[in-house]
C-alpha cells in the first residue's frame, strides 16, 4: 500500500497491452482525467496507469454545461500540455463531440491527437454506426478505446445525464454493444453509470478490459474526474459515485496516492457510490 510519494517505486511506460495483462492479472487499472503538465506530474508520480484528456474539459475547465463545445483543437491542445507532464503514464483522448461521424474523419481527428498532441489511445462514444470508425482505427494500428452507458455526448438524446441500463432491454442491449465494440477492434471499455451487476457481467463477458465511473467495483478499473476527485468541480449536486479523495489529506499528490490505492485494493467505489 502507497502511504507517501516517497514509497511509489519507479515504473515501465504503461502501454496498452499492459492493460491487457493487468486484466488478466486481476490488477486494477487507476485512470483519472488531466488537462495540463503539472497535474499530470503529480499523476505520474503517484502511480496512475491511464490519464485521460476527456472533453470533460469542457465542464471542468471552460465553464459549458455540456462536453458538446469541445473542439478537436482544444483536445489536442490540452493532450500536448499533458504529454509533457508524463514519463510512465499512458496518454489517452478525446475524439470531441462530431469529430468521427465517419471512419475517415475518425482517422484525421485520431492521428492529430496521436501526433500532435501526443496521445497513445483515443476514447469514442457509442456503438451503431460508431463500430466502423472503431474498425478503421484498429485496422490502422490506431489503439480504440470505446465507450457505453451514459456517453456525454448524446445527453441531449439521452435527456439528460441518467443511469443507462436499468431495465432489461436496455441492458440487454448494453451487453451486445460491449461485444460489438470489443469485436470491431477496440482495446478497452469505459461504462459508465450503468448497475453495478451489469457491468460485472459485461466485464466478465470480455476479453478486452472495462473501466469504470459510476458502473460500480467489478470493472477492471475506474476513472475519475480530476476536479470531482479533488472537490474541485463545484457541482451544486456531486454525483454518486464521486468521491473527494483530498479532503482529510494534506497534498494533492496524497489524494491521487489515496485513490490509485483504494481502487487497486477494491475500497472504491464502495457500495455508496454504486448504481442499483
């Protein structure tokens, strides 16, 4: 167990078949969210696995109500920023809101963030007509992370920021989604607020590793917000399966330590922070 930043041995560069592997091992994957250098030291140097640059930043960051303003510039901005704040940590981003409605346009919006902004996996939303777009990246030596449940992007669809999954259409169609992007190419899942049990099973259903935000403890990892891990995001209602991991810490560099722990050891999310 990390107790201090002085006890996080040095580290490999995670890459993505080590995500893999970690599944395999039964070793959760830490994965939180960043959008510049310095925080991304921090991240680093506690030990997280994955550092995502989400459109969250949109929120977070930009002030919107919704990731839909996030252009693929601002994303590859903030993944460049990020990049240089890394040594061992996997780099993954954001394809924005419209920026891979087509499998070629997936492919020119993937490779700026590959080559300028310095990401090593990009994260898309949905299944349909998405899993062409997955299948030309993959093909193209291009890593695939999907991304099912609440997906940010569709809210106005969606009607709002909801549990996905409850009844059992709409799980059953989650858990055909989840082989369906796992087939077409993509290395990695992220569910998000979906039932616990059903993300177990999806999990279980699955060669390729799930991550988890609000889809509860039996993912093979979790990921959090950065602003929302550290009590930053100043939401007037938190989400269920937030948790500010700083309060009752003296660092920041403590919080991220604290959370890569309590998720490799199975203490979050706990049963407060799941979704029935």
């Amino acid at each position: 167990m990390y107790s201090s930043k002085s006890e996080v041995p040095s580290r490999a560069p995670v890459t993505v078949p080590d995500l893999l592997k970690m599944k395999h091992a039964g070793r959760r994957i830490v994965c939180v969210t960043a959008y510049d250098a310095s925080f991304a030291r921090v991240m680093d140097r506690a030990g997280v696995d994955v550092v995502l640059v989400g459109d969250s930043l949109g929120m977070v960051v930009q002030g919107h109500t919704s990731t839909l303003p996030v252009s693929l510039r601002d994303v590859c901005y903030h993944s460049a920023a990020v990049a240089r704040g890394l040594a061992s940590t996997l780099l993954m981003a954001d394809l924005p809101f419209q920026t891979y409605a087509s499998p070629a346009q997936a492919h020119a919006s993937a490779t700026l963030l590959m080559a300028e902004g310095g990401a090593s996996m990009v994260k898309l939303e949905g299944a349909g007509v998405i899993l062409d777009s997955i299948h030309y990246l993959s093909e193209r030596d291009i890593p695939v992370c999907a991304h099912l449940g609440l997906t940010p992007q569709s809210v106005t669809q969606l009607g709002g920021f909801k549990v996905q999954g409850r009844d059992d259409i709409a799980a059953e169609k989650l858990r055909r989604q989840a082989l369906e992007v796992q087939q077409a190419g993509a290395s990695l899942l992220v569910l998000e607020c979906i039932p616990a049990a059903l993300a177990g099973e999806i999990t279980e259903a699955l060669t390729i590793p799930t991550i988890g935000i609000g889809a509860g403890p039996l993912c093979d990892g979790q990921v959090l917000v950065m602003h929302d891990l550290l009590g930053l995001a100043g939401r007037s209602r938190r989400p269920r399966f937030v948790k500010n991991f700083l309060q009752g810490r003296d660092s920041v560099e403590d919080a991220f330590l604290a959370y890569a722990t309590d998720v490799r050891e199975g203490r979050f999310p706990a049963a407060e922070h799941i979704y029935e």
